[in-house]
C-alpha cells in the first residue's frame, strides 16, 4: 500500500520528475525480470567477442570427418575443433585416392601433421597395411588414438604424440601424407626431411596439399611431379620418389 506521504511527495514533484521516477521503477523491475525467449536467442546469435573486441569462435566445438570409401566407408567419426585442424575435403580425398588405387592396398603409410587423421583412416580403410600417424597436438593425437579403438584398427594404426620433423620413423614408408597447417608453410622442409632421412622406399609416392595461393615446392633430383591439381582453395600434388631411377 502507497503511504500518504508518498502520495504528497509524488503531488509536489514536478510532473517530469514524477515521469522519470516511474520509468525507473520499470528499468529496475526489468533488470530482475526473466529474460523473454526473443532476447535469449539474440543473445545465443551473438558472437563471442574477444578482449580485444574482435569475433572469435569457441574453440572445443566438435566437428565431424567422414571416411568416404573402403571397409570403413560411411563411418563418421568426431573431433575436436582447433586452429590449423583442417581435414582434407571428400572431393579432395577422392581425387588423391583414384590417384593411389593401385598402390594403397598392403602398404606402409606415413600421416605426417596428422590432425584429424583424415588421410590415413581413409588409407587404412582401402586395405593399406599399417599407418603411422605423426601429430604434434596431444588433443588430436588422442582423438586418433580413439578413432583406431573405435574401427578395431590399433594393431595396424599407431600414434605418434611429436613433432612431424622430429619423427625419423621405424622403416621406410610407401605412401606418405604432407598435409600441414597452410600457415606454416612446412610442405618443403617435410619433404626435404623424408629424403634427407631415407624414410622412403624406393618408388615411393607422396601427397601434398598446400594453399593455391602457395608456390609449389621446389622440385629435387630426388622426386618428380606426377599429378597436381588446384581446386577452390587448395592445391594438391602427387608425387614419386626416384630413388632407383636415379644413376
């Protein structure tokens, strides 16, 4: 119940002032009001903003990869969204596995800056025989780690928790995957790191994948291009070691 005396004090008031009390009264009821559906999903719209004012995006978000042929065709598997962790497109893994149909079955593989592990499930799903996946990140490391449990596939995948240009490997591969962060530009070192090392067999092929936007690496005595292509914003590249065309 109003008292007198606030109903006299609202009479003195000028009639601006009477205006303003009330509309402060409506604010401060509005503050501990609960929130209408509208206003929460403008709010749920909105992008989480950095201290510097910029747009940034959480970075656990999960995302999906999906196996696209093989034993494993279909099979969806989740992973942990990161900056840099860019799985290599289906098109894109199409493309390369026509290339590497005649090769794939039966051979050693090597997924250097593993990330997603996109490259090697797929290759050990077309029937390669084992595959070391080389990835520097423990989160995604261990994401693989799970993928391998989850297809039954850990006595033919193994994880190595390093850095790519450390890894010297247990013996020489057949096929090896390039695949780094396009902002790192490491796709020259790598290659220059599996031929400096003799982590090759003699015909071996080799996958790159770097921005379009991106010179090639350069071309060693050792290897030679075989295919390449550029699509959207990748580029990729096919090649073969020479090692026994070599005099």
């Amino acid at each position: 119940m109003v008292s007198l005396v606030q109903v006299l004090l609202d009479h003195l008031k000028p009639k601006s002032a009477i205006a303003t009390a009330s509309h402060n009264r409506c604010l401060l009821q509005g503050a501990f009001a609960a929130p209408s559906h509208r206003m929460m999903e403008a709010y749920r719209a909105k992008p989480f903003m950095s201290a510097r004012g910029k747009n940034s995006t959480p970075m656990t978000s999960n995302s999906k990869l999906r196996v696209i042929g093989g034993d494993w065709r279909g099979r969806t598997l989740r992973f942990t969204a990161k900056d840099g962790l860019r799985p290599t497109t289906d098109r894109v893994r199409e493309t390369l596995f026509n290339w590497l149909a005649p090769r794939v079955g039966g051979a050693r593989c090597l997924d250097m800056f593993a990330g997603s592990g996109a490259l090697g499930l797929e290759a050990l799903s077309r029937g390669a025989k084992s595959c070391d996946f080389v990835e520097s990140q423990r989160t995604a490391a261990q994401a693989i780690q799970g993928h391998l449990a989850l297809l039954q596939a850990t006595t033919r995948g193994q994880v190595i928790n390093t850095d790519a240009l450390a890894f010297t490997g247990g013996y020489q591969y057949d096929i090896v995957f390039i695949d780094p962060p396009f902002a790192d530009h490491l796709q020259q070192k790598a290659l220059m790191w599996l031929l400096d090392n003799n982590m090759l067999t003699d015909d071996a092929r080799i996958y790159l994948e770097f921005n379009n936007k991106d010179p090639e690496p350069c071309i060693d005595a050792r290897v030679r291009v075989l295919r390449d292509k550029k699509r959207d914003k990748y580029a990729i590249s096919y090649w073969q070691c020479r090692f026994r065309l070599l005099p």
